[in-house]
C-alpha cells in the first residue's frame, strides 16, 4: 500500500516544474531515469544544468541518502558515487513531497559495458569497485543493493560509479534493500547485517553475472551451486579462489579481495599483463600506501585497457 501512495504522488510527466520551497531552485522534469524502493528518480533541468534529482514521500529516507552522499564527498580522490547539489522540499499539487538533487552520472550500466566491450573489462572494473567499496566501508557505510543497474561506467577512460545510494546502510543495521541474486541471505550464505562482507560477496555475485548474464534460481544447496557454477565456465574459474573467499566471508576487507584479485590478474596474459604485474608486485611490497596512490594506478591501467580497446577497434 505504501508503495502505491508514493508511486501515486511522486509519478510526474516530462515538463513539470519543480520549485524548492525553502531553497527556491527550479528544475523541469525531462524523464524518468528509475525508481525504487521508496522513490523515482528524474532526469531534471535547473538552472545550472542537468541533474539527477529524487523525490519521495518519505523524509526520513531522503535524509538518508543524502548523508550517504556527503559520505562519499568525505573520500579521498573522486567520489565513487554521485555529488550532492541540494536537498529540498516541493508543494506539489498533491501534498508535500522531499527531494534532493544531484550529479547526473552518464554512461551504460555495469552488464551493458561488458557486453558491448568484452569480458576483458571485467576484472579492472571489479577493482575499481573494490577501491569504491574501500572508502565506502572507512566511512561506516555498506552499500548493500550492489547490482548492474545501479552501477554506471562513466568516461573515457572508463570509471565505476554509484548511481542509487537508497540500499546504503551503517554498519552494523539490517540492510535496507537488495535484489535476491545478489543476495547472501538468498543463497543461505550469511546474515543480512550490514558490513563490509554483505559487500563483498555481492561483488563475488556480480563477476558470476558477468559471465552468466541471465541469471539463475537456487536450487538446493546453494553454497554447492554457486561452486559448481564457477568450476564450470573456464574464464571464470580462473578467479575461484577471490570468488570463494568472498562468497564465504573469508575476506575482512574490500582491499584484500583487490589485492588478491590483481595478483591474479597479473598471472593472466591478457592485453595488459605488465602493467597488472607491476601494480600488483607494487601492492605487495607496499601494502601501507595511501589510498590515493592506489586509485592513480587502477586508472592507469584502465587508461590502458581502454587506449587498446580503442586501437583494435579502428584496427
């Protein structure tokens, strides 16, 4: 029932005319980008162009995620997620409704990419997000409703972002909101309390997605299943130990799964060997580098992935 009133009073044509009640910013609805558990998000025009905006019925959520959008400004480097333009309340014509406004993130999600540009990107793109999950985790916060389609690829040079912060939650709490394929608890493979392993075997279940695009029901033991599944697709067996570790919680960080993953990356002779090789050797040898330092050599290797992509295609 909830579902519906909100659904009800916050579902608008193209071309309505949002004004702030208290900070009086004005954005016209273009289109509707998506919706979720307790909003819709527009594609909005105001006065200092595009943007994403948000609206819902329900204060306390909207207040959530906008702090979880100040989380992410609070990172080192770029934001792996969207940045916060404003918050704001509208007397629309059928009652109040909250919303906030933010970066418009452009770009095909996370399963899209890798099926027009190859399974080759699957591994630099599960890095980059592992470093966002890192700094997201330092801050407090578990993103919890990892998916594709709340995972944009942004660029050239191609970079992971958060587009949808409403599953986010502290640590510590139930998580908010997720999509059973994704989810441990699905798969009777831990709790849903929110920490950084909820994270990191969505992201286990997210390399599996990219190898499996349509996805699977459990039946039966799902641990088993999940095993089986990997074990029997070639390119992706070469990752069973990190997806493993991740599945089964055996894994207290976003930035050790990276680091095991790159070591693997690095063994494999793919388009860009030497530079995985040397990033990683570099990771072992100086595991108490700054995170910065880190993000600068992921996007190096993207750069370069991305500059070969680029080449074979004019080829």
């Amino acid at each position: 029932m909830m579902m519906n009133t909100w659904k009800t009073q916050c579902k608008f044509p193209p071309g309505t005319v949002i004004t702030g009640k208290w900070h009086g910013g004005i954005y016209q609805l273009i289109r509707e980008l998506g919706s979720g558990a307790n909003g819709i998000v527009y594609l909005a025009k105001g006065t200092k162009g595009h943007t994403a905006l948000k609206m819902s019925i329900d204060s306390l959520s909207i207040t959530s995620e906008v702090n979880v959008l100040k989380a992410f400004s609070k990172v080192q480097g770029d934001s792996p997620g969207p940045s916060l333009h404003e918050m704001d309340d509208w007397e629309s014509p059928r009652g109040r409704i909250h919303f906030y406004t933010m970066e418009y993130i452009q770009g095909p999600d996370l399963l899209t990419f890798i099926r027009k540009n190859g399974q080759t990107w699957v591994g630099i793109l599960i890095v980059q997000l592992l470093d966002a999950l890192e700094k997201l985790h330092q801050e407090g916060w578990t993103f919890g409703d990892l998916k594709p389609e709340n995972l944009i690829v942004s660029g050239p040079p191609p970079r992971i972002r958060f587009i949808d912060v409403g599953g986010t939650t502290i640590n510590g709490r139930a998580i908010k909101e997720f999509t059973e394929f994704f989810d441990r608890g699905y798969w009777g493979l831990g709790s849903r309390k929110s920490e950084p392993s909820y994270d990191l075997f969505s992201t286990a279940m997210l390399m599996i997605h990219m190898y499996y695009p349509k996805k699977f029901a459990k039946v039966g033991d799902g641990k088993k299943q999940l095993v089986q599944q990997i074990g029997s697709h070639p390119e992706l067996a070469r990752f069973n130990p990190v997806l493993q570790k991740a599945l089964f919680g055996k894994y207290d960080s976003a930035k050790r799964m990276k680091e095991e993953l790159l070591m693997i990356l690095s063994e494999r002779q793919d388009k860009a060997p030497s530079y995985a090789k040397r990033y990683a050797t570099r990771q072992q040898k100086k595991k108490k580098s700054g995170s910065l330092k880190e993000t600068v050599m992921v996007l190096l290797l993207t750069i370069v992935l991305y500059a070969l992509y680029i080449y074979s295609y004019l080829l």
